[in-house]
C-alpha cells in the first residue's frame, strides 16, 4: 500500500488538503467529487457544502483528509483482487439449479 502526502501542494496558508465525497438524493453511495483545503475538518465540512451541494443535490457528505486515504498499487492488482484459489462456492456459477424448485 502506499500513501498519497499532498496536503500542502498548491496551498499558500499551508492548510491540508481535503477530499469530498457526495451522496446525492438518488444514490445510495458516496461519489468523489472533489477536493478542497481547509484549516479544519469543520470548515471542510462547510466549504464541502457551499462548494458541491449548491443546488441542493447532496443529502450527506464525507470529508476526509488526503493524507489520510490509503490507495493500493494499480501495478499489484493482480495480486490484490485475485479471487482466492478453492474458494468456487463464493460464486454463483458454482450451484446448479435444482429440479422441482421453483424460483431460484
């Protein structure tokens, strides 16, 4: 894993950098939907609002802190999302439909 530390790049008051996420009325999930520096997760949270939910089309946001979020390699996703060897019954195509019952 490695992390990402840009909490300082591109801001002359040195604030860190913060990472939004929205859901909106529709969704069920959070969705990036940019970043912004902030002094404090407050503030963040503030100018998360004024910033990406003007037209009312967010119903929850999360903050968090850039140099908080750890990502995996994309170069060891090989790796990483390998689905584990003798673990079959984990997908569907495993089970056959049985005769005589009806709705599966």
């Amino acid at each position: 894993m490695t992390m990402s530390n840009t909490s300082n790049n591109g801001s002359s008051a040195g604030w860190p950098l913060w990472e939004v996420f929205v859901r909106s009325s529709r969704g069920l999930s959070h969705v990036h939907a940019g970043s912004l520096h902030a002094p404090d997760a407050e503030m963040a949270v503030r100018n998360a609002r004024d910033l990406y939910t003007r037209r009312n089309e967010g119903v929850s946001l999360w903050v968090v802190r850039s140099e908080d979020i750890l990502t995996s390699d994309p170069d060891a996703k090989d790796a990483m999302f390998e689905s584990p060897k003798g673990k079959d019954y984990r997908h569907a195509t495993y089970y056959t439909k049985s005769e005589g019952v009806k709705h599966l």
